[in-house]
C-alpha cells in the first residue's frame, strides 16, 4: 500500500471521529429539547395537567420575576419575611445573617441592628423576593451536610482505628438509616422550629448525611484490598503513616461518591422541612404558595420553586464531579466519572 | 375435596379467598345476624372479625390438612424458639444490646433534665410518658381512630364505629386501648396499601422502561438528558406541588410514588445495562445469537446484580415519598398519625409513629433482599457488614442511583 | 465445511483515549487453509487481539477484509465462534445452558440439540457438572465450558484471544491436550493468540508474527507431533524460537532492562 492510501486510511477515520463525536452532542441536545417539547405539551388546555403544569415560560418568567423583589408576594404574603429588621433589611447579607440564625437570637443582641420588629407595612421591598429565601435555604444546607460529612467521615474512618466504634455505630446507623428519613424531620420542628430554625433544616440534613456518610466510609474502609495494606506494612509502614496514605486517598472515590448520595437527598430533604413550618427559605415559599390553588400563578411558582432546585442540584452536582474527577484522577472509576 | 396440587396456586388462593370470605360475610349477614349490613354499609363489629378469622383459617384446613398443621406447628415453633433465639443474639452479639441498653437509658436521662418547654406535652418525654401515661403518647393514638370514618370498597362501604367509640363524638373520656390499636392498625394498612401499589407500579414499569430504552442506542442517549434531570429534581420538595395537581387519594399516591421510583429506576437500569461487561456480549454474539436474543439472554440477566441497589433505593425513596405526602396531605396513613402528633406538639405520640414505621421499612428491606437474592441466586454470595440495605430508607431519599451502584 | 480464511490489505486505525489516533493492524495480508492451527504471536499492543476482533467480526476494519471462503466478514457469526481471554462463561446460565447457548440462539431442535451438548460435554470432562452454576467451578474447569461452547456452534473456524492466559502452568498444559484433542478429531481451522513462545510451539503448524500491527514474517510449524519436551528442545524448535525472538526485537540490552 502507499503512502497515500495511509493518509487515506486515517483521514477516513478521522472523519468518523469526528462524526460520532458531532452526533453524540446532537443526541444530548435533542433530549433536552424533547424534555422541553414534553413540558410545553404538558401545560397545553388540552393536557389532564392544563392547571397544574404551566408553560416553561411561564415558570421561567415567574421566577425571574420574583427573584430580587416581588410586588406580587409584598401584596398577597405579608407574613412572607416577619423577622426581618430595618437596619439589617438595608444590608443584604445582615438579612442573610438574622434569617439564617433567627430573629430570637438576633433580639437578644447577638447580631448588631435594632432588635424591635418593624411594622410589616414599613418593611423594605427587597424582603419579598424569592432570591434571600433561597439563598438562605441553601446555605442551611451546604452547612447540615458538610457537618454531617465531616462527622461521618471522621466516625467512620476512626472505626479502622477502634473497632469497638463500629460495633456501636453500625447497628445504630442501620436502624436510623432504614427508616424513611423524613420521619425525623418533625422531631427537629418541634424542638426547634420556633426559636431556632436554623436547626431545622441544619439539624436534619446534618443528621441524615451523618447516617450516609458513615456507612459510606466504613464500606470504603472495608474495600480496601488487604493486599494493598499489607504491602504497606511490609514497606514498613505506621499505622499513623498507613491510615494517612493508605486510608485516606484510598477511600476517596466511594467517599466522594457518597457524598453525591448524600447531598442529591438534601436538597429535598432540606427543603421539606422547612415546609413544615419554618418561617423564612426556599420552602417557606413553597408552603405558602401551596395553600393558594385557586391563584393563577400558584403553579407557575411551584413548578418553578422545584425545578430551580433540580436546576440547583444538576449543577452543584457537576461541580462535585469536576472536583472528584481531580481528587482521583490516578482511578480508572474517578477518571470515567459522569454526571 | 381434590387436593390442590401447585404450591403458587394454594398461596394465590388463599390471598383470593382471605378477601372473598370477607364479601362472604357481608352478605350473609342476614343469616348469622351478628353484624349489620343495610344499604351498602357494613357496620363492622368482632364478631365479624372472628368470623373472617374461622374462615381464614378454614381454607387450608379444607384443601390440605397436613399442610395447615404444618404451618400452625411452624408458627407455633417459631414463637416457643424466641427467647432461646434472644438469648443466643445477646451472647453472641453482645455489643448491640449493650448500645441500645446506653442509648434508651441516656433518653430517659435526657427526658429527665430537659426543658420542660411551654408547650403541654415535655419535649423529651421519658418511656413511661410515651407508653402508660393516659396523657402521653400511645393512649393519645385513639385520637387518631377519631378520622377514620369508613373505607369505600366496592359494593360495600366499612362502617367502624361499632369497634371503638370515636373520641371526638363521644368525648375524650371515651379514649379506649383498642381504640388505639385499631388506629395503629388501620393507618399501617393505608400506609402500605400506598405503598405497595405506588411501589409495584413503579418497579415494573421502571425495568420495563429501563430495559427497553438502552435496546437502541439513539433512544439511549436522546433519554440521558431528560432523566437524569427528573431523576435529579428533589421529589420531596414536589410533594406540596403533587397534592396541588394530583388531589389527596390513593390515585394521586399511586401516581406520584410510581413516577418517583419509575424515574429513579428506569436512569438505574439504563445504566446497570450499560454495565453489563462487554465480553460477555461479544461472546454471545460470535456464539451466532442475535441482537434481540442476546440483550434477552445475556444483557438482562447480566444487569440484574447490579439492580439490586437501585431496587433497595427505591424502596426507599417510595417510603419516604408515602409517609411525607401523608404527612403534608391526607387524613389517613401512618405520615398522617405524625402529622397529627405535631398538630399537638405531642413527640411522645411522635415517637410511636416513628418506631412503627422504622419497624416497617427494616421489614420492607429484609423482603426486598430476599425477593433480589432468589432472583440472582447464581451470583457468589456476598459477603461484608456494610450493605445498602442498612441505609437505604435514607439513601433513597437521594433517588441518585447513578452515583454508587457498584458494589 | 473447509473454507479457506483470507486476509486481504487488511487496516485498523483506532481512537484511543486521548483522541489520537493508533494504527493496530497495518496492511495485513495472509492466506489461511482448511484445517490449520495458526498462532498468531506478538507483543501486548502490537495488534493481535484486534486481528482476531476483526476475524470474528465484532470490529469493523478500516480498509482492507477478511473473506472466508467466498463471503466477506461482516458482523459477528457462529461460523467463527471464539474464545476469549477473560471469562466469559455466563454465570447467570447452568454449565449445561452455556454450551446450549449458541444452539438454543439457532433454534435447533431440542433433541438435536440435547445429543450435541451431551457430546460436547462429554469431550471437556464436564457432564459430572452439567448442572452446576459457573461459580461453583474452577477457573480451568470455566474455559473448558468457554471451549465446549464455542465448539458445540459447529463453526469451521475457532478463535482464541490468549484463552488460557489467566490460568496456572499445569492447568493450560492439560487445556493444551484437551485442545489439540478436539482439533484432531474435528479438523476444524483454529486461530490461537499468544505471547507465549512455548505455548505456539506446542500448538501450531504455523506462526504468524505481529510486529506494530504489522505481518512480519510467517513461519511454518514442522515439528512432530506430539510436541513433547525433547521435540520443543530440537534444533528446528530452537531454530523457530530464535527467529521470533529476533522479529519481536527482543536485544540482549532489553532482557536486561526487563
């Protein structure tokens, strides 16, 4: 064969490369489309859904709309942010700070401002938007679950080290862990519901992936190949030197994969709670636009409520997986890691 | 009476018959005259339930003599063997008991230096407050025997009144133990009636979905964006926009339990099927089997192992799913008994929902692992303490199979 | 039966990981007869993996075909049935279901089918365990089932990627008489993969050598059989084995490097 039948060889394959790669993003973005074209045909007067499903515009309008102030929520939910002061509703992230904590500890001096409540007529515009609730709610959850890794992990792991900690946690976690986790979640509305709802949804989301967390060390942990381990031993290894280098980087992939488990629940989870009775954050809005069916936005604002926090969580989720593809390039699962 | 000779057969009949002798005696209150049964209503009283019982019992002692004694003796041997079986748990186990020992005797020293709080009921109540205390929180679950009005079933509408005097009619001096067990008891069924329906439902059109889509590639990847992105939306917090669009009865449930579980289940499949190792393909196809044949014989089976995660999970997720809608929504149901003990701030009352359910979901997973097991008995038995089942009631709340489904 | 295989200007380019693209087979040409037992020898990664692939079908060539007897290959087919390196016996299927396998995709006969296990059970010492799950067996015990397979299909032509790689010494000796056994009485065209000198010697009549993707030399087998150890330790064998090791480019420098 020539030279220039190789050349020809390769370009053909080069060309099929390229082909394939060209259909595989046309496929994605026809699905997405599709998705789209669904919801649309969902919302349509013909559709059993007609009153419930609203057209994605719709939704997507609403929410925009809503986002920063909100004259319609200042209108019809006057309630919609009571623990909100003057000096700090000027303050964007002082509002941030008093809803997060709580008013009752904002009152009795912790956080600076004027603990005497405003008149709710007087309160400034920008409390009524959906962005604070959300952003609230978000940060209550990122906090609940990192706690809760944090301290699962650090069970978990410490259980390689004192195996009695295991013999004590296991049976534990399986019995919290089998039961439907929500049903936790009044326990942690009664108790601090009212004065601290920060709590809430912190404490909850804080325990459920405390429960995740643990177990999904602790089988890490146990995956490690004993051959691995003890061809540490023989190179001469510590234990304190094994744990370090054996351990840690060892269960990163199914800690980290974990970790995706355990946040992809807190989002719901988090938000459940808070529709139980919290008075500031993203399920706040829920609940109070779940109780005005006859309204004509009430399904704009829920769907878009829900689908903000899908949207929420795919991209939370991306960044997870760019951050554990980096943390265990050198495994062949890690590299291959997808959405 | 010829003998019935299939074993799948005799169990099918005796479920058949467990709900046909009970339409038996409906009907035939006019002969017994024991219950009423006017108009469509049945009002339903222990007599009637005694009847069911005899009736009950009466199948397999009509259609297979030995084997009714057999399972009398079985469960008879069962509950004489408990206590050695206790016994030899705590020695072998010792720690387990010894945890559980800490942690229920640090709750009752909790209940004892915690804050009262303003509200009626302590906010952490101590064992006796929760179990005999007619204030506290098991004899306050005849509240709950208050809403049960009637079930409709076709051709006949339930009546309960005559069981246990309502409360709420009657006064709360009328509060009875049976009441309070025949609420337990009642809600359980709803609760997983729900569950049970939502949850088939969604399983087989998840794996039928699931197995279908990866058959062609392009249905394949068009799929991947759309269901990985309703896999991803916190179905929980959809469940206020659920009772919004779907109303408050075992439709809207079934509905909505059966998409959760389908959408998880169908992004689960799809990938245990891409997983399935491609030697096992290639080698089916040099083996001259064709396409259809080998995604029947090869890739199905070959995806089934790796099922097992994501059928837990699911589990999970439709319990979860169940008890918050019935918590958020309805009147009946276990989430409901929860709601109504919050209704009161009563966490007594709270509690023995809670352990309820826990006891349910253990028993729904300890059958899910069984039903898996016989289904993929060629697979090497697995082995290791940490398995998902311990925390799939949790896990599947998450609905994100994708992430973990190695095992 | 008897089709002779031809392999004509036979390319492959593949994508790898990177993106890049790597020529696995380069212009490859040779000519197969009826009944011969061919080893296909190389380095890892020089292309004999993808040169059965593409034989059986389950990987299209980018220029160039393959042809056996007077039809092109197109697709994966029971006319060449293989055998594969790792294990690929179903574990979801009975050791009896495995070798009906191929049987049951045609839709033969229940009887037929039936007295052609039994046969082939019977040839690799199995029937003891014909109703056992694969997981109860052993990994030798495992390829046989993969061989009894293959050869219950009734393909002329047999492939083999490297097929008794994972197991122990003794165990791939004894798969090696099993083998020639059923070679002789069925004279069936076989292609074996390996990098095992010893191994080729032991089986072949003919050694194709791979070398970049390249066919570079293709030396003819003529020792007698059985290939005993004095047979292997013969001038020819030693002969034969010199010339591989010298194609492969194996220098006094890098046996050192290892």
């Amino acid at each position: 064969m020539t030279s220039t039948d190789v050349l020809d060889v390769r370009a053909r394959a080069k060309r099929e490369q390229r082909k394939r790669r060209i259909l595989n993003v046309l496929y994605l973005l026809f699905g997405m489309l599709l998705f789209f074209v669904a919801w649309w045909l969902l919302s349509l007067e013909a559709s059993p859904f007609y009153y419930d499903i609203p057209p994605p515009i719709d939704a997507i309008q609403h929410f925009l709309g809503n986002l920063g102030t909100s004259s319609e929520m200042r209108a019809k939910f006057v309630h919609a942010c009571p623990d909100l002061h003057p000096d700090r509703a000027t303050n964007w992230l002082r509002q941030v700070g008093s809803s997060l904590i709580g008013y009752k500890y904002t009152n009795e001096g912790l956080l600076p401002g004027d603990p005497r409540p405003i008149p709710l007529g007087q309160l400034p515009e920008g409390c009524y938007g959906y962005a604070i609730h959300l952003v609230v709610t978000i940060i209550r959850i990122l906090i609940g679950a990192t706690l809760g890794t944090v301290l699962g992990i650090t069970i978990g792991l410490s259980s390689l080290v004192f195996p009695k900690v295991a013999q004590v946690f296991t049976p534990v976690a399986s019995f919290f862990g089998t039961a439907p986790i929500f049903i936790a979640a009044p326990f942690f509305v009664i108790w601090f519901g009212v004065e601290v709802p920060i709590m809430t949804t912190m404490g909850l989301v804080t325990f459920y992936t405390t429960l995740l967390m643990y177990f999904f060390s602790r089988r890490a942990a146990e995956n490690i190949s004993v051959g691995i381990v003890e061809s540490a031993l023989t190179l001469g290894g510590s234990p304190r030197s094994i744990f370090r280098w054996v351990y840690l980087p060892g269960t990163v992939p199914e800690i980290a994969g974990g970790f995706r488990i355990a946040l992809a629940g807190a989002w719901g989870l988090g938000v459940l709670v808070e529709v139980l009775g919290i008075q500031v954050g993203g399920g706040h809005l829920i609940d109070i636009w779940r109780f005005l069916i006859g309204l004509i936005e009430a399904p704009s604002a829920l769907v878009a409520l829900i689908t903000f926090f899908g949207v929420l969580a795919v991209v939370v989720d991306g960044i997870l997986v760019v951050i554990i593809r980096f943390l265990t390039r050198w495994s062949e699962s890690g590299r291959r890691l997808g959405l | 009476m010829r003998r019935v000779q299939s074993p799948t057969v005799f169990w099918i009949g005796w479920l058949v018959w467990f709900f046909a002798s009970a339409y038996v005696l409906t009907f035939s209150s006019g002969l017994v005259g024991r219950w009423r049964f006017e108009e469509g209503l049945l009002y339903l009283n222990w007599s009637f339930f005694v009847g069911w019982a005899l009736l009950f019992w009466a199948y397999p002692f009509a259609l297979r003599l030995a084997d009714a004694f057999r399972i009398l003796k079985a469960v008879g041997r069962i509950i004489l063997s408990l206590p050695r079986r206790l016994k030899d748990a705590v020695k072998n186990n010792p720690t387990f008991f010894i945890t559980w020992l800490v942690l229920l005797t640090g709750w009752q020293l909790v209940s004892l230096v915690a804050p009262e709080g303003t509200l009626e009921h302590p906010l952490v109540p101590g064992f006796e407050y929760v179990l005999f205390n007619l204030d506290g929180g098991l004899y306050r679950l005849s509240g709950n025997w208050d809403l049960v009005g009637g079930v409709n079933l076709p051709g006949v509408s339930l009546r309960f009144g005559e069981l246990a005097p309502f409360p709420s009619l009657e006064g709360a001096e009328t509060r009875t133990w049976t009441a309070v067990w025949l609420a337990l008891g009642f809600h359980s069924f709803m609760t997983l009636s729900r569950l049970v329906v939502g949850l088939s439902l969604g399983l087989v059109a998840g794996l039928i979905t699931g197995l279908a889509i990866p058959y062609w590639s392009a249905l394949r990847q068009i799929s991947w964006a759309p269901f990985n992105f309703l896999r991803m939306i916190p179905l929980l917090a959809a469940i206020p926009w659920m009772q919004f669009a779907l109303g408050a009865g075992l439709r809207a449930t079934t509905i909505f339990i059966g998409f959760g579980v389908w959408v998880t289940l169908v992004v689960a499949t799809m990938n245990s099927v891409s997983n399935v190792p491609d030697r096992f393909i290639e080698s089916a196809r040099t083996l001259g089997a064709s396409r259809l044949y080998t995604y029947l014989r090869v890739i199905v089976p070959g995806a089934m192992p790796e099922l097992r995660t994501a059928l837990l999970l699911s589990g999970g997720l439709g319990w979860s799913l169940t008890i918050a809608g019935e918590f958020l929504g309805f009147s009946t149901g276990l989430g409901f008994m929860a709601a109504a003990a919050v209704q009161e701030t009563n966490t007594a009352r709270l509690m023995i929902v809670a352990i309820v359910v826990a006891f349910y979901s253990l028993l729904t997973f300890y059958l899910l692992n069984k039903m898996f097991n016989r289904m993929v008995s060629w697979m090497p038995q697995r082995t290791g303490t940490t398995d998902i089942s311990k925390v799939a009631g949790a896990a599947g709340a998450a609905s994100a199979v994708r992430v973990q489904t190695q095992e | 039966m008897s089709k002779v295989v031809s392999f004509e200007g036979l390319w492959c380019v593949f994508e790898h990981r990177s993106g890049q693209l790597v020529n696995a087979l380069q212009d490859v040409t040779f000519k197969v007869e009826p009944g011969e037992f061919v080893c296909v020898v190389g380095r890892s990664g020089h292309g004999k993996t993808t040169l059965l692939r593409v034989l059986a079908g389950l990987q299209p060539p980018t220029a160039g075909q393959i042809q056996l007897g007077e039809t092109v290959v197109s697709g994966p087919g029971a006319d060449r049935a293989m055998v594969f390196q790792q294990d690929t016996v179903f574990p979801w299927l009975h050791v009896r279901e495995n070798i009906e396998f191929g049987l049951r995709a045609m839709k033969v006969p229940t009887e037929e089918r039936e007295s052609i296990t039994a046969h082939w059970l019977d040839a690799v010492g199995l029937t003891d365990f014909a109703d056992s799950w694969p997981r109860e067996l052993s990994g030798g015990m495992r390829k046989r089932v993969a061989l009894a397979a293959a050869m219950a299909v009734g393909s002329d032509v047999i492939l083999m990627d490297e097929p008794f790689g994972s197991l122990d010494y003794f165990t791939r000796r004894n798969l090696h008489e099993v083998l020639l056994d059923l070679w002789r009485e069925t004279k069936k065209t076989i292609f074996f993969v390996t990098h095992d000198i010893e191994e080729a010697l032991i089986l072949a009549d003919r050694v194709i050598l791979l070398a970049e993707g390249k066919l570079v030399d293709d030396i003819p087998v003529q020792l007698s059989r059985p290939r005993d150890e004095d047979v292997r330790a013969s001038t020819d064998a030693v002969d034969i084995t010199k010339t591989i090791l010298a194609h492969l480019g194996i220098t006094e420098e890098e046996a050192i490097q290892g």
